[in-house]
C-alpha cells in the first residue's frame, strides 16, 4: 500500500477503492445472511434446508418483520417507537375479544387494525401536537398505556379460539404456481410480509411524502425551510407504525389461535434491532425497506439456527449482540468508504 | 479484504458458538426427547430442579434429553419458536411446561401431526391431545397446610387465610384445600383476604387482620411471598410465634424464615420429580406402554425438622 506518493495519485487509488467499500456496505448484509445460512446448512444438513424448517423461519419471523417495518420508517424520522410490542398485544386481544363477541372475521381484524392505528395516532399527536421533548418519552407512555389496557381488557388470562377466517392469515400455505410443475406451499404470513415491505418501500422512495419522510431524518431545518409539512407527516409516520404492529398482532394470534396478555412483551427491541442490523441510521434520513428485511431474516436464522442446535437462549442473546455491533461496524466502513469517495 | 474480514467474523462467531452448544450428542440413544421449560435452569432453583430431575433419569434410562427455555417465563413466542424447530429435527417426544396454557396449542397439533407425544409439566394446558399432566396436587398441598395448623392448635381457635391471584388455578387449589382441612377439624376460618401473590401486599393484609382480628392465631398463605410479608408484619408488632404462618412453595428464603422460626411451615413441591416423571412416562408412551392421564409429583411439608434441605 503505497499511499504516500502524491496526493493526486492518492486520491485516485481511493477513488478506485472507494466503489468496493460502498459495496461492501451495500452487499454486506446479504453476504451475512448467506453466510449464515451456508454454515447452517453444513452444521445440520438434514435438518436446515427441510421446507419444514424454512417455513417455520418464514413463519417465526412475520411478526417481527413487520414490527420492524413501522418501527424503520420512525427511525428514518430519527424517531423511535417503544409502544410496538405493546400494541401488538392489545390488538391481539382486541381481535380475540371482538371474535368471542361473535363478530365476523374482517371486522375483528379491523378492529384489531384500528386498536393499533389509534395508539399510532396518540403517539404521532403527543410528538406534534402536545410537544413532548422526545418521541421516547411519548411512546414510553403508551408501552405502558397499552400492555395495562391488554391487562384490563383480558383479566389476565389469554383467550383462545381464532376462527379459522382470520387463523390462515398468521398460519396457514398457499399454494404458489398451482397450475405449474413447480407447486410450493408458501405460509401465507410471509406474503403478506413481503407485500407491505414492497408497499413501504414504494411509498418511502417512490412518493414526495415518503421522500420528505427521508428528508425529516435527514435535516428536520432544511425540510422546514423546504415548506414540508414536519408535523402532517410525523403523525402520519407513527399511526403507520401503529398500524402495522396491529397486522402483527393479528397474525400472530393467528399463529397460536389465541390472545394472551403477554403477548409482544419485550418485542420493540427486537423490532429496533432489526432495523439497526438492516443498516438504517440512528440518526434518521438513511436506510432502505430492503436491508431491514434482511436485518429480520438475519435475527430469525440465528434464533433458528441455535434453536436446531440445541443452544441456550443465553448464548442467543450474547450472539444477537455481537451482531449488532458487527451490523453497525458494517455501517460505519460504508460511511468511511463514502466519505472518501466524495 | 474487508469482505474477508467479516466473512472471518461471522464464521469464527457462529463456529465456535456451534462448538460451545452441547447439541452434538454423539449418543445412539434411540430416543430424543425434549424438555421445554417455561424458564432457564440457571437462576431459578425450581427449573433448576426440574432439568437435574429430568437429565438424571435420562441418563438412567440411556435416552438422549435436550433441554430448552425461553430467556422469560413471558416469551411466549420464543418457546414455540423452540419447540417448532425441534419438532423439525423430529424429536422423539416432548415435555413441555408451557409459558401460556392455550397458546402454544396449534404448536402442539404440528407435533401430533408427526405422532410425537406431548406431556404437560407443571402447568396444565387446554390442549385436547394431550398425553398426561404431570404436576402438584395443589389441593392435596392446600390440605397438608391446614392440617398442620390443625394439629397446632388441636382443632380450635380462629384462623385466617392469605389468598394469591384467583383466576390462577394453583392458587385456588391451595386455597380450597387449606380451608376444607381447617373447617373440618373445626377451626374457624374467620377472614379470608387477597393479596395478590404480592409479598408488600401480604404485610398489609396481614397489618389489618392483626388490628381486625386480634384472635386470630394461624395463617395460611397461598404462597410464600405472602407468608413472608405476613411474618414481617407479625414481628413488627412483636408477636414473633404467637401468630403460626403457614406458605407454600417452600421457597430458600421461606426456609430459613422457617429455621429462625418467623414462619412456622410451607408447603413444597417436588420440582424434581416433574423432571424425572417427565421423562420416564415419555419413555413409557414411546414405547408403547400406558401412561396415566394426572399424575401427582408429591407434595411434602417443610417444618423446622427439614427446612434446612431447602434454606440453601
């Protein structure tokens, strides 16, 4: 490496260099995440790459993917939304009340919907309209406001019994290429994952509102000045995120045909560590639908794996942290990488 | 070469966590089953008792035993994540104490699918299909408290119980069985408070029935979190041994609350042999033999004769 010579001649071979490193921020994490699943499949060959298996992963991580999908677009606000764990939980006994008081199945899910657009909405307003310091602390309060609303509205006690209307969304396949040679039973779940991470995806990079979302997290003064609606479009981000913790919360008692009032205790952390191992920043304004996808998929191979391998939970939790910070290690070689490249 | 690097990471990180997990069982032990408990060995001396319970006798037995556990008694969705992927590697039986009593049902029905047995420990479930449960007869415990306040006070005076959350069935077992035994000996149950399975709550339903009745001179507590709460009311107003306290669970702490004589009893459970009854009626059931549909792990009453085996 010999860097010392002049410094047009250094600036050139950075700019050579510059372009790999970018990549290597880019494809890093799908790099991970092949990784980790070429070594799963070498330390349990007959087990990991079953369809059994994949489906499970697919299932196990729908809830989750989907927390962390409301809770990125917060992020890219430089925002953060502590409630989602809890409104998953709520809407799950909202569904699961609304059913047993013989409601039909779409209007149960809707409400379960609605139970998580309001708290979205309570946390979005707070934030804009009641100008609280920090969406921490409003969020905060709703965490709480809404796993004692699941409390009281259960007693304490899960109900059980889903109709199966609502059942399939969180636990059953469908079968894809049907009519083909090439039929695969696909948990019904995972669509539905996929589907809304396109949808936000489109609606963050592809609108003008999704790209002052970006420009929010980016430079709340600039978009000021730029005459962006910060508030109109703050509310909007949180009764999103709202929202989709109520889809989780419906498929998720799906998956086990039951409302339980612990439901989704803890799961905001699991939602944010996702989105930081999918690459968006802390600070707001960077990040990409895509790489928080993989930041899920990436949490769910290693519960999976370790699962298979009859690993402590323990060790999970220390490995999930290593991750972390090798995801974020990741993000600041790309940011170097980027500095000296501009 | 940055790509190398974490490449490098990323393996060494998973390999040596591949080489640290004690899955590798080089066994040919014809059976695997799987113990899911509701929460992790370490730490909590009850699971802790359930997993030797259960990895003794497997070993007895010859039958490989993986154990596994939610980091929290509330993760509901990381033990059925756990128990999916066992039932992928196709697990020979399972032993299960479940963290929610319906939830983990449609998990339960993947494992009937493949013909793999499912045994309740512990807590029982809603699960139709289920093999056996096998836990604490909480009324035979409930019972055995109140017997030992009838013998202590010869089957007359008035007595008062501490109940726990009621819409949790153990605890209203206990409590069903402690008051059947009492009245039937003839001691009056005049007070019968909640207190919620709370240990500060215990101390101030126990201050009010000092001060509401002062004739009073057992309690039965439906766990020992509130018997402990209760002793400390007691001797904060000096009546050290005047009022006998009766807990359940037998817990460390109640023990030695026991040696230095604030309590006068608890009611414990035999954690172990959950483990090891576990185990051995999978066995049965895999190999064709029958197993009963309840089966009780035994209850034993902790006094100051054996409470040192459970001070520690």
């Amino acid at each position: 490496m010999q860097l010392e010579g002049a410094p047009s001649a250094k600036a050139a071979i950075v700019r050579r260099l510059a372009p790999s490193h970018a990549a290597v921020g880019r494809f890093g994490l799908i790099l991970v995440m092949a990784l980790m699943m070429a070594i799963l499949t070498i330390l349990q060959p007959a087990y990991f790459l079953t369809r059994e298996n994949l489906t499970n992963i697919a299932r196990q991580i729908s809830s989750n993917a989907i927390l962390a999908l409301g809770e990125f677009a917060v992020i890219v606000t430089a925002g953060i939304d502590l409630s989602v764990g809890s409104v998953m939980g709520l809407s799950m006994i909202v569904l699961a009340l609304a059913v047993h008081a013989d409601w039909a199945a779409g209007l149960a899910a809707l409400a379960a919907l609605c139970a998580g657009l309001g708290v979205g909405l309570i946390n979005g307003l707070a934030l804009t309209r009641l100008h609280l310091p920090h969406p921490f602390i409003a969020t905060l309060a709703t965490l709480n406001i809404a796993r004692g609303a699941t409390y009281l509205l259960s007693g304490g006690v899960p109900i059980s019994g889903i109709p199966r209307a609502v059942r399939l969304w969180g636990a059953e396949d469908i079968t894809l290429f049907g009519g083909t040679s090439f039929p695969i039973d696909f948990p019904i779940s995972f669509l539905i994952v996929i589907a809304l991470y396109f949808a936000v995806w489109v609606f963050l990079t592809k609108t003008s509102t999704g790209r002052h979302i970006y420009a929010i997290g980016g430079s709340p003064k600039a978009a000021q000045y730029a005459g962006i609606n910060i508030s109109r479009n703050l509310t909007l981000v949180y009764a999103l995120s709202g929202a989709l913790a109520g889809v989780a919360g419906v498929l998720l008692a799906g998956r086990v045909n039951s409302g339980y009032p612990t439901a989704g205790t803890g799961a905001e952390l699991d939602a944010i560590a996702a989105v930081i191992i999918g690459g968006a920043s802390f600070f707001g304004g960077r990040g990409t639908a895509g790489g928080v996808f993989i930041g899920a998929v990436i949490m769910g191979l290693l519960r999976n794996g370790l699962n298979l391998m009859n690993v402590s939970v323990f060790w999970q939790q220390v490995l999930l942290g290593f991750i972390i910070l090798l995801a974020v290690y990741l993000d600041v070689l790309r940011r170097r990488a980027m500095r000296l490249e501009g | 070469m940055m790509v190398r690097r974490i490449t490098g990471i990323v393996g060494t990180v998973l390999l040596t966590l591949a080489l640290l997990g004690p899955g590798v069982s080089a066994g040919a032990a014809k059976y695997t089953i799987l113990l899911s408990m509701k929460g992790p060995g370490s730490g909590n001396p009850f699971w802790a008792a359930v997993e030797r319970g259960a990895r003794d006798t497997a070993k007895a037995l010859g039958v490989n035993l993986v154990v596994l556990a939610p980091p929290a008694e509330t993760d509901v969705q990381a033990q059925i994540g756990q128990i999916e992927d066992q039932i992928a590697k196709r697990v020979s039986a399972i032993v299960v104490a479940p963290t929610d009593v319906s939830a983990l049902n449609t998990t339960f029905d993947k494992a009937r699918a493949q013909k793999i047995p499912v045994l309740f420990v512990d807590t029982d479930g809603t699960w139709r299909s289920k093999l056996t449960f096998i836990g604490t007869d909480n009324r035979a415990g409930g019972v055995l408290g109140g017997k030992f306040l009838c013998g202590a006070f010869k089957g007359k005076g008035d007595v008062a119980i501490i109940t726990g959350v009621m819409t949790t069935q153990s605890i209203r077992s206990r409590v069903e069985g402690a008051r059947a035994a009492m009245k039937s000996c003839g001691l009056r149950v005049v007070a019968e408070l909640p207190a919620n399975s709370d240990r500060a709550l215990g101390q101030q339903v126990m201050e009010d029935i000092l001060t509401s009745k002062p004739t009073v001179k057992g309690i039965f507590a439906a766990n020992d979190l509130m018997a402990l709460g209760a002793a400390e009311a007691v001797t904060s107003r000096g009546k050290t041994g005047k009022v006998l306290i009766v807990g359940f669970d037998a817990i460390p702490e109640a023990a030695q609350a026991i040696l230095s004589g604030t309590m006068a009893a608890s009611v414990a459970q035999s954690p172990y042999n959950m483990g090891k009854f576990g185990v051995q009626n999978a066995l049965r059931a895999l190999t064709k033999k029958s197993v009963a549909k309840r089966i009780d792990t035994g209850t034993v009453l902790v006094t100051k004769k054996n409470a040192a085996e459970y001070a520690k």
